[in-house]
C-alpha cells in the first residue's frame, strides 16, 4: 500500500514564517489576501484546486491537520485527495506542543473546542471571500486528534457542514458530543480506522460505532491494516465519499 509523505515536520525553511499562505496544486505559494471578516487573524492555508473555474461552486474541505503538526500538512494532503475536485483550508491547531517547533495540537477542552470552531469559521469566510464555495458542500475532516476535533465541531454544529471525516481519530469524550442529536441524524459521517493499541483500539472504534448508530448518525466505516498511518488509499477514499454526497450519480476521479 501506497504511504502518502506526511512526515511529522512538514514546514520546509522556505516556508517557516509565521505568515499565511495560499498555494495552487503546484505548490506556489503568495501572500493570503486581505479577508472580509474583521475576526483575529488565524493562521492558515489555502488549497486552490488546478483549472480552477469562477462559474463553479466548488466543495470547500477544512482539513484539521494530526498530532504535532500544523496547517501546512494541507499541502502534502490535498493532492493525494484530488487537485481539481475542492478547494480546502486548513487553520492552525489551537494548542503549541511543547519541545517541538511550529507543532500544534487540538486539546479536547471547552475552551479549546471554542477556539477551534472559531479558527474554522474564519478560515471558511476567508476561503469564500477568495473562491466560489458551495454553501451546502463545506465538509470538515481532519486526521488523529484533529479528525476527534472534526467530529466534535460537526456533531456540535451539524447545520454548517455538509459531513464529517475523521482518519484515525476516535469520538470526542466529554463536553456532550451528541447534545444536539437530533440535527446529527442529517449528518453525513466517515470513520477510517488503522487500529492502534495504543492510540484508538479497533475494540474502541467498535464502540463509537455502536453509539453513533445508536444515535441515528448515518456513518460510514473504512477499515484499514493495523497501525497504518495516512495513505494514499485512505486519501483516495476520502475523495470518492465526498463525491458521493456531491454528485451521487458520477463519482470523479482524483486523477
């Protein structure tokens, strides 16, 4: 099977500023533009797709990136999901980890939770304002701890996402993820899976399973080998599950 290159430091020297930035498939890279919103400046990146097209209303992916890392793993990931089909952001994780440089995490806690919607509705507002997004197509997905943070901004907020995909990070505790289950039941979720002893169980993926089904959450599982990380396989999927919700007659190559 295929790995994707997502080492654990992805920020090459070239790149190390603390400015935010917009690339094209190729992986230019330019100043972001001045956005509309007057929120904080939120540290992020923007995925512009290749033949982009203004007439089209393009799907948006907010990618929350995995553990110590940042928002440019939006770089090493859009391409092996698809470099025409969306454009995508990626906001800055709301955590610093200690010991390790430009490295940031998604703490499961109220106020990190807060912090967390907020850098994602910022960096929607800041992709629409630079491209043509479907309203109805913005789809938050993230890997590890940030696909545990996805889940937990998409099953608190259910009417601003169009689904949810976590890769390899299990349900949210605490904080009451499911508060608002009746408008989850609309929700449209992904769970990808590559059990890890240490990290998420398939024993433990089992149980998020069984509740969210008891929730009535429409879910569809990926099971993948044993202590895999990304892969280009997974990425792939992730395509072919979105497009199923977008175009459900025509699936498009990520090609």
């Amino acid at each position: 099977m295929n790995r994707s290159p997502l080492p654990t430091q992805i920020i090459p020297p070239s790149l190390a500023a603390e400015s935010n930035f917009e690339f094209d498939w190729q992986g230019k890279t330019s100043q972001a533009s001045q956005c509309r919103s007057q929120l904080a400046a939120v540290s992020h990146c923007l995925f512009a797709p290749v033949h982009y097209q203004q007439g089209y209303r393009y799907p948006l992916i907010v990618w929350l990136h995995g553990p110590t890392s940042n928002e440019q793993e939006l770089r090493d990931v859009m391409p092996l999901v698809s470099v025409r089909n969306y454009v995508a952001v990626a906001p800055r994780g709301t955590n610093r980890v200690e010991d390790t440089p430009r490295a940031f995490g998604w703490e499961q806690s109220a106020g990190s939770s807060n912090e967390a919607i907020r850098r994602v509705r910022h960096c929607i507002a800041t992709a629409q304002d630079r491209f043509n997004i479907h309203t109805d197509r913005i789809f938050i997905a993230g890997y590890g701890e940030g696909g545990t943070m996805a889940l937990r901004l998409g099953l608190e907020h259910p009417s601003e996402f169009a689904g949810v995909i976590s890769l390899g990070g299990p349900m949210p505790t605490g904080g009451r993820p499911l508060k608002r289950i009746a408008e989850t039941r609309k929700l449209p979720l992904l769970i990808s899976v590559s059990p890890d002893q240490d990290r998420f169980t398939l024993e433990r993926a089992m149980e998020n399973v069984r509740l969210l089904h008891s929730a009535g959450s429409p879910l569809s599982l990926r099971l993948y080998p044993e202590g895999e990380s990304l892969t280009t396989v997974m990425l792939s999927d992730v395509d072919k599950w979105i497009m199923q919700h977008v175009c459900p007659e025509t699936v498009v190559s990520s090609s």
